[in-house]
C-alpha cells in the first residue's frame, strides 16, 4: 500500500497593489529591478507598508491569489491618491510594465500576469456597488455656460423659444404634460411637453466642454461619437476633441489612411479619453487601463444606462440569464452586453419577432430545434452559452433608446412562453421592474403621444441619422400621420415650402435621404408637430421653427418675441 505524499502548502505572503487614478500601478525599484511594493505576513501589515507610503486610500479589496516563485500570494488592490513618501516608489502604466518583463522582480512578473479579468474594476475601486459613476447635476449645478464660448456655439444650444415651452410645461422631469401651442399666426407649432436634451446627454456634453477647457495644454479624445448628433460632434471637433473610433468600433488612423497608425496606438498617460454617454465595453475600458489612462474622471456613461447593468447582475447573481432587447451594433447594447457577461449569460434580442423566435425554443424539448438557438443567435449570446442551462431562467433589461411598451411586450410575451411550459411565470424577471427602463425616453414618448392626439398637418422628429431614439420618435409620428412625419437633421433638410429631404431610417433604401412633398397649397393656417430627440439641442428646433415660417410673408406671422412674452406670461 503506498501513501499519497502532499506537496507542503506554499509560505504565504499578502500584497497590495496600489493604483493611482490613471490606473497606473505602485512599483518599488528595487537597484536594477521593479518589485513588489507593498507585503507582509497578513493584510494589516501590508496596509501599514501602503500607508507609510500614501495617507490616502481606498480599503485594500482581495481580489485574487497566484503563486509567484516559491511563494502564494493573496493580493489585494487599492486606488491611493497624492506623491508617493517613498522616494524609491514610482507609477508604471501596466504596458509599459508587460513590455519589460526582463526589469521586473520574478514575483511581480509573475503576478501581473494574472491582472487581466480584473482590470476593468481597477477604476472603480473607490465606488461602491450602489454608487453611479456621474450622477447627474441638479439643476442649479449646470454648466450651461460652458456650450455659449462664441456665436456657432450659441446658435447651436440656446433657444430662448425653447426654455420659456420647458419653462411652462416642465413642471415636472418625469411626466408628460400637455403640449404647448405656439400660435404665429400663418402657421401654429405644436410643441410636446418634453424634447430634446435628456439629463445624460446634458451631463455628457457638459463634461466635454469643461474637458477641453480644462486641459488646454493636452490631447482631448473621445472614445467614440459623444451622442448621436453631428452638429454636438462637429462643434466638439472644432474645439480640438478627436474621436479614437467610430460609432461601430472601428479605429480611425493618425491621418485618415488605412495603413497609417491607429490614434489608439499613439495614447499615453498623459492623454485625456472621455467615455460617452453609452458607455463603454469591457475590452475598450481594459486598453484604457493598461496604457495609464485616467477612466473614471472622464467617464460620462449616462446614470439610466448605468442602472441597466446593476439591474442585469443582480438578475444574474439570482440565476437569471439575461434577454437584452437591443441592437447589437449599437453602442449601448454593446457597452451592456459586455457589462452583462461578467455576471450572467446573456443573448440579445432586436424586437418582439426575434423574442417570438427565441420563445420558440424555449418551448421546445426537441433538441435539435433548440441546438438551433447557436445559429439564430450566432454572435448575439455570451460564448459559454449552454441551452440545456440557461434558458431555464431569464430576465429582460433594454437598450434605454427603445421603446418601453416594445420592452414589456418582450416580457409578457416569454412569461407566456413560461407559463405554458412550466406552469408558471416566475422564470421571467424584469415585469414587475421598471428600473432599466429610461425616463428620460419614455416621457418624451409620452409627450408625444399627447401632441399626436392634436389635429396636425405634418410632424417633424429632429436628430441624428444615428439615433435609435429620434427614429422611435418617429416610428409614433408615422403612425399616425404616414408620409406627413418627417425623420431630419435640421433646419437644412427642408428644402422648400414644398419638399423636405426625409430620411429613410429602415428598410427599403435605409441609409439615404429622400424627397417628400409635404405643405399643401392652400392658405389655410397650418398646424405642424416639432420634436427633437434626446440628443438634439435646442437651438436646431428654434431654427427649424424659423425655416418653416420663412416660407410666408412677414405679414402674416407673430413675430417670435410676441410668442416668448406670451409664454412667459403664462409661466
């Protein structure tokens, strides 16, 4: 009989890595090495080391242990803030460190290795779960000022129009009100309760601009689009920002050829990168991180779409799999779907079809129709996917720019799939749980839904030819009044009393513009629906106002300071 010999347990050492806000890490010079800065026998003496070095700091946090040469090591991480008291103490970015393995101490090389799954949090040690990256700013703590810098600025964001219709009819941010009627006379506007601006593009916008003021001396990025307006984006451009890709994720170069550098390749720590409003996937964040960049400071991910991804782990650490309805290409669903996968499985559904498609193979128990799932949903679920598992459970969390009432349909219609198979409707969260759907959405929908009910002759939905929430808007208007709504850019697109340059944003000849006739010829006063998406500033709504009452004679309009006292004297 012979006895199995155990391996005698490793000596054990604790360590703490120290990242300052660019997410750079503590390292000891140790003569002609890089070493470990901060050990001891237990986590109190390794805390001590890391406060002889730095008064403050986050709580060291464990995150994972590795064995490094003949020792184990249970490492522990802390964000730490101010000049190292240690002279011989300095801050490497993680690249620069992973690029001289040779010049580091065994242990530390060793130990870095094992980074990677954890460095998308390094940023955020310093938050708590139930903390928000970038709350929004109470009203009376924004930065209006920062858009007016000069005339194209003012143009583009001020409407003294538009703040005395917010004025009158925002009594409340979260619910729709009845619309404002603005009457000129020749023509009378229709005005819903809420459009335009959302709190998180305001807040992101706002972050922007104080950048680019703030840091004169330094190279200004944004990862991609800040939102989805061209002239929000083009205005930025004229202020020095760059974008470091586009809204798909794909590189822009050093000077716009394909085989030059990618401006990716050209960061350094000492370079500024916002992260918009969308938010931002897992692996851009990761690059980010080990190039010692600062994350968090210049994280302007919306607060509503940060509260999508607490609502999907917490669905995940209670079993769920998580239904994202969404557009995979869009960078939202993107920036979710990787937030997701840290803690559930997930798959991402485009509309209430594809859920019809994927109730299908939940209802059956023929494994060949559900092995059928990897094909319908190739490239649209997490790569651990496992359908004799994950499918027993689920719980829906949405792209914040759709449409809330598409969402809930998604929902009832798995707890009818549910409910047929198994009895009951408990598998299917998120149907009791509002809270990953956007208000800011929602109410501007709801506004509009109370203007549609007026009598109208034509509507017209404001905003990028990128924007998933100007084209819901739209999808309202097309509804009710067919080829008289109207998806533009701006005041631009209308070419004339008689034609405006629509654009088609699904289907047949997606992608382009067309010609729509649409003001009849005869003199009698016209009522005309105006409405801007979540990412259209006030100023283009003013100057489509202004386009449309150019098209007849002065005689017969109410000038628009008439109009602003009106509504100001109501207010």
């Amino acid at each position: 009989m012979t006895t199995a010999i155990t391996a005698p347990a490793l000596p054990e050492l604790v360590c703490v890595f120290a990242f300052d806000a660019s997410n750079r890490l503590a390292v000891r010079q140790l003569g002609s090495k890089s070493g470990l800065a901060f050990t001891g026998i237990d986590i109190a003496m390794a805390t001590a080391r890391l406060e002889s070095a730095f008064g403050a700091h986050t709580p060291p946090a464990e995150f994972f242990s590795a064995a490094a040469g003949s020792r184990n090591y249970r490492v522990f991480f802390a964000q730490v803030s101010g000049t190292p008291a240690d002279a011989e103490i300095e801050f490497w970015a993680l690249e620069k460190l992973n690029s001289s393995p040779a010049a580091l101490a065994p242990s530390l090389a060793a130990l870095l290795g094992q980074l990677e799954p954890h460095l998308v949090e390094i940023p955020y040690l310093h938050l708590g779960e139930n903390d928000f990256i970038y709350k929004f700013r109470p009203a009376q703590e924004r930065n209006i000022a920062i858009y007016a810098q000069d005339d194209a600025s003012r143009r583009l964001y001020q409407s003294q129009l538009c703040a005395a219709i917010k004025a009158l009819a925002r009594q409340h941010e979260r619910s729709a009100a009845a619309p404002v009627v603005l009457d000129f006379g020749a023509v009378r506007y229709v005005i819903p309760s809420h459009f335009g601006f959302c709190l998180g593009v305001k807040n992101a916008i706002e972050r922007a601009y104080e950048t680019l003021a703030e840091n004169p001396g330094r190279r200004v990025f944004m990862l991609s689009e800040l939102i989805h307006n061209p002239f929000v984006n083009e205005d930025l451009l004229r202020r020095g920002l760059r974008y470091l890709q586009t809204d798909k994720g794909e590189p822009y170069t050093v000077d716009g050829r394909p085989n030059s550098p990618q401006l990716w390749d050209t960061l350094t720590p000492d370079d500024i990168v916002i992260i918009p409003a969308f938010g931002a996937t897992d692996d851009d964040k990761r690059r980010l991180v080990r190039k010692g960049i600062a994350v968090c400071q210049y994280d302007a991910t919306c607060m509503l779409v940060e509260k999508v991804w607490k609502a999907a782990r917490s669905y995940g650490r209670e079993g769920y799999t998580i239904v994202i309805h969404g557009k995979r290409e869009h960078e939202e669903t993107k920036a979710t779907f990787s937030n997701t996968r840290r803690y559930a499985p997930a798959v991402i559904v485009r509309n209430l079809e594809e859920t019809r498609r994927l109730g299908e193979i939940i209802a059956s128990d023929d494994p060949a129709e559900r092995a059928k799932f990897y094909d319908v949903f190739a490239g649209r679920h997490t790569p651990d996917f496992d359908i004799t598992r994950h499918l027993d459970r689920v719980a829906v969390v949405n792209q914040t720019t759709l449409l809330m009432n598409e969402t809930l349909a998604i929902i009832e219609h798995l707890r009818g799939v549910y409910r047929a198979k198994f009895g009951d409707d408990t598998r299917v969260g998120g149907s009791s749980r509002r809270d990953t759907l956007c208000y800011a959405t929602q109410v501007n929908q709801d506004a509009l839904s109370r203007a549609l009910a007026e009598p109208l002759d034509a509507a017209f939905v404001i905003g990028g030819k990128n924007s998933s929430n100007t084209y819901q808007l739209f999808r309202l208007c097309e509804q009710q009044l067919g080829e008289k709504a109207f998806f533009i850019q701006s005041e631009a697109s209308i070419l004339s009393r008689d034609l405006v340059e629509h654009y088609v944003y699904v289907g047949a000849g997606a992608g382009r513009t067309e010609p729509r006739v649409w003001w009849p010829g005869d003199a009698t006063p016209k009522r005309v629906l105006v409405t801007g998406g979540a990412s259209c500033p006030d100023g283009i709504i003013q100057q489509v106002i202004s386009r449309i009452n150019s098209f007849f004679p002065p005689a017969a309009l109410r000038g628009c300071d008439e109009v602003v006292r009106q509504l100001e004297s109501v207010v």
